[in-house]
C-alpha cells in the first residue's frame, strides 16, 4: 500500500511531535507539507527533525491552510493550530475528502464538535483525536478487564493534572490561557485525562459538578478546576487539573477503584508510575507481559511520545476501516463533558450530561471579573 500522505496545519511546539512520529513510521507515511502564518517556524521544523535530505524536499510550505488541502489532496491533515480555530479547518478538511488527526480539544464548544463529528459520519472521513493517555502501555488490555467486569462492580474514579506553566509559557502566545481560543487548565491540560477516566471505566458522565478558581497565574481562564462527575452506572469520578505548580514537576495520575481491586498508573516528570492489584495480590508484571506478547517490546515505549501511537493506530485503522481507538465520538463526548463542567461553575449548580443546549468557552467570558 502507497504511503498516506500527511500535512500538518500549525508549527508550534507540538508539531515536533508530530513529525518525530513520522520519522518513526516513515514506511507507512510521508510528511508532503507545513502550513503557518509564519515563515520561520516551518523552515525551523524541518531542520529540527530527523527526516531524510530525500523527504525533506517532498515537503512544501504553504501559508494557507486551503491551499495546501487542495493541493497536496492529503490522506492525512494534522491539525496542531490553537483550539479556537480547530473547527474551521476540520470542517474544510472532512468537506474535502481527508482523514484528520485532531489535537485536543476537538473544539471549543459543545455545538462545533456536534457539527463536526456528524460530518465525519456523514462523509465517512475519519477523526483520530490526540487524546494521548489512551496510547498509553496497558491501557487497553486494563479498559478489557474492567469493562468485562473482571475487577468487580466500580465503585469511583480519580485523575489529578498536576502540570505547571510559569507566566513565560502563557506570555509565549497572546491566546493561552484565554476563554475563546484555549481555556483554562480544565480545557487544555486536563481534557484528555477526563476522556481517559471516563473511557477506562466503561460508563458514561451524566452530570458534572465543578468549582474553578485563580490562585498563581495571570491568565483569563482557569489555573485550577475541581469536578466531580456521576456516572450512568452509579459510580464517581473525580477530577482535579491544575497549571499553578512547579514547571519542573508534571504528573498525572489515574486511578479506578473496584470491589475486587484498584488500578493506578500515571506518569510523574517522563517516568511511569503503576500500581495494579487484584484480590489483595500485584498484577503489575501480568499487564506488562500481556502488553509485550501482543505488540511487541517496543510498544511498551509508546510513552515517550503518545503520538507514535497516534499515527500507527490511525493507519491501521484506515487499512482496516475500523473506527481510531480515540475516535471522533470521543472528541465530541470529551468536550461536551468539559463544557458541563465549566457550566456547572459559571451556574453554581450539578448540569445533566449530555448537554440539551450549546454551550461554549467563550460564554465564560468575564467569570472572574
């Protein structure tokens, strides 16, 4: 099968990753194009990185994120741009035959990612979300058995995102930190961990309650939130994420709760944290090997970049027609859920999942005025 050619729309930070995954998977994908508004980044970019004098020269610089769909007719758009311009380009990229690989969130408002997962299924183009905690070693063997119910009846969930940003990371771009274009630490740092909570449990929210508050940084949104959700099955998650701790010191941390045991696992500064016990015994090893035999040792690196992970599940996917493994529902249902809870704090009371009217980020505009 020919190689799936892949644009990236935006050249910050985290296009690096990107294409670092590329290189990773150069057999099965090709980078054909960057697009920015800025001239310098995308030429940074490609001398940061590790492809080829020979891929380095398939890839064209574009401007205008339109023009390179149209030109280069990708199989694949990665879309890496601010979240407040999220929906415009996935919009023109479903309308225009290609396959997206969307950063969280899918938008900044419940409505837009309504409108853009139903254009999915309606044009049968598929959305992988960079929901990167669901790439994770063991994940999916843990989700297995828990859904099965081989732990036992859930009793509740806890996710803390503890990840710090000093003043210079929100000073790097006029929009982070603000309600239109990025959120707070609820929306930007802690929305994957709220998919992943969710999704491990096998339930879905059906209210959320939340507090948010400003202690330590100078930005519009929030830099601490605290929710708790109600499961359809009766269960609890909490939820706690944060951006007013040290910038040294990034963790977060997972946590499922069941009659028969308790799953936790985490990530603490780049290194793994895992704590899995089932009827008073360990079942660390058993997860690590199943996680071996079935993908390989190399999997079990997926960790130090999530979006290898990305890539590769994305392209077997298209291969075998099946639906990523964070799929468009899972944009839509994570942002829905993220709006409840910023609704819930603007209003003061528990909010019904999912929502029965739009809400976005930008009706928090001025909430701590």
């Amino acid at each position: 099968m020919e190689k799936k050619k892949v644009i990236i729309i935006g050249c910050g930070r985290v296009a690096a990753k990107h294409i670092k995954a590329i290189c990773k998977l150069k057999n099965d994908l090709e980078l054909r194009a960057l697009v920015d508004v800025s001239e310098d980044a995308p030429k940074k970019l490609i001398e940061g990185s590790k492809l080829s004098a020979e891929a380095k020269e398939k890839v064209q610089v574009f401007k205008d994120y339109k023009e390179a769909i149209d030109t280069i007719k990708p199989d694949i758009v990665a879309v890496t741009v601010p979240s407040g311009l999220h929906y415009q380009i996935a919009e023109y990229g479903l309308s225009n035959g290609c396959n997206l690989l969307l950063e969280k969130p899918m938008t900044m408002s419940s409505e837009e990612s309504r409108l853009i997962y139903e254009l999915s299924q309606k044009t049968g183009n598929k959305i992988a979300m960079g929901h990167i905690y669901r790439y994770f070693p063991l994940v999916k063997y843990l989700r297995e058995d828990i859904v099965s119910g081989k732990f036992g009846k859930i009793t509740h969930g806890t996710i803390y995102v503890r990840w710090g940003h000093g003043e210079d990371y929100y000073q790097s771009a006029a929009w982070r930190g603000t309600w239109r274009s990025d959120g707070g630490a609820m929306m930007n740092q802690t929305i994957h961990a709220i998919d992943l909570l969710v999704w491990l449990m096998g339930t879905k929210a059906v209210s959320a309650t939340a507090m948010l508050s400003q202690r330590l940084r100078n930005i519009e949104a929030e830099d601490i939130g605290m929710a708790v959700l109600k499961m359809d099955d009766g269960s609890l998650a909490s939820i706690e994420g944060t951006t007013a701790t040290s910038d040294k010191e990034h963790e977060a941390m997972f946590s499922i709760f069941a009659e028969d045991g308790t799953i936790s696992l985490g990530i603490r500064n780049g290194k793994p944290k895992l704590n899995i016990r089932y009827k008073g015994k360990s079942r660390n090893m058993h997860y690590i090997m199943q996680q071996i035999k079935a993908d390989g040792i190399g999997s079990m690196l997926n960790a130090l970049n999530p979006h290898t992970g990305i890539y590769d599940d994305f392209v077997k996917a298209l291969k075998e027609g099946r639906q990523p493994l964070a799929d468009a529902l899972s944009g839509y249902s994570s942002v829905d859920t993220l709006m409840g809870i910023y609704r819930s704090a603007k209003e003061k009371r528990e909010i019904p999942l999912p929502l029965q009217e739009p809400f976005a980020s930008s009706d928090m505009t001025g909430f701590f005025r």
